[in-house]
C-alpha cells in the first residue's frame, strides 16, 4: 500500500486513491453536510456567512462548489470565478462559455494534429484488444472443452 500525507491534515496515511485520510474524508463529509443544511435554511447566505455559522473554512466551501456539489446554492454565486476567463460561475471550475471552447479546442486538436489522433486511436485499439482478448480466452475454452467430449 503506498503511503502518502493527507492534503488537509498531513497525517501519514494508507492511500486508497483518495487525497485525504479516512479521519478527515469524514470530517469533510460532515462539514458538508453542515454546509449544505445551513444553505438549505438560508438559500441567500454568503459563503462568509456560512464558514461562520458552521466553522467551516471557505476554502471547504470552494472546494465543494468546485466539486460540482453545492451547485444548486444562489447565495454563493459570485463566489467561484471562471478559471479561464474570469466571469462569476455557480459551479464548477470553468463556465459555460468556457467549457463549451474546451470541447472546441479538444475536438480541434484531435482533428488536426496526427499525433493526438494516434494515440486516441491507439488508446481506442487498446481497448478494443483487451476485449478480444478476453473474448478468444473464453472461445478457446469452450474448444478444449468441445476437443475433450
Ligand atoms: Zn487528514
Ligand atoms: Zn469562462
């Protein structure tokens, strides 16, 4: 098991994938919820507002507006600002506009540099592989099992 620091406590820990140890990815649940049911009451609440009622910091907050899980919360627009270009967002790291370019920008390049298109093809064989391969395994199997009888 690799072992690594939490990002928010910096305790030593077992890591499972997740960025925070198990005491704090509790602790964060709970604050969430805390965040949530305090929003839920006053739905026109400033993100400071929040923090102070509930102690949680600002900086959970934004993160879990920028989790996408506090989405429905008008009191906390304006709060989040695009990371591209800066408008206001109520979600999320990007806006609409933003998001909407991204996938231009995605789509263009894979339509125009070979390379990218390469590896999305070699990604996509690869796959594609993986499965014939399990597929043959299985075939093979019922032919020995047929070559046995
Ligand atoms: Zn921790
Ligand atoms: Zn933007």
């Amino acid at each position: 098991m690799d072992i690594k620091n939490c990002k928010r406590c910096g305790k030593v820990f077992g890591y499972t994938g997740n960025l925070l140890c198990p005491e704090c990815v509790q602790k964060e649940e709970e604050e969430f919820i805390l965040v949530k049911d305090y929003i839920y009451d006053h739905p026109k609440c400033s993100a400071y507002e929040v923090s102070e009622v509930t102690g949680v910091s600002v900086r959970s907050i934004i993160s879990f507006l920028k989790q996408d899980r506090l989405e429905s919360v008008e009191g906390l627009s304006g709060l989040l600002i695009c990371e591209k270009c800066g408008v206001p967002v109520k979600s999320g790291r990007y806006c609409p506009k933003c998001i909407a370019e991204l996938k231009k920008e995605t789509k263009r390049l894979l339509n125009t540099s070979g390379e990218n298109v390469a590896r999305a093809e070699e990604m996509g064989n690869a796959g594609k592989n993986a499965r014939i391969y399990v597929n043959e395994g299985k075939y093979n199997n019922n032919n020995n099992n047929n070559n046995t009888k």
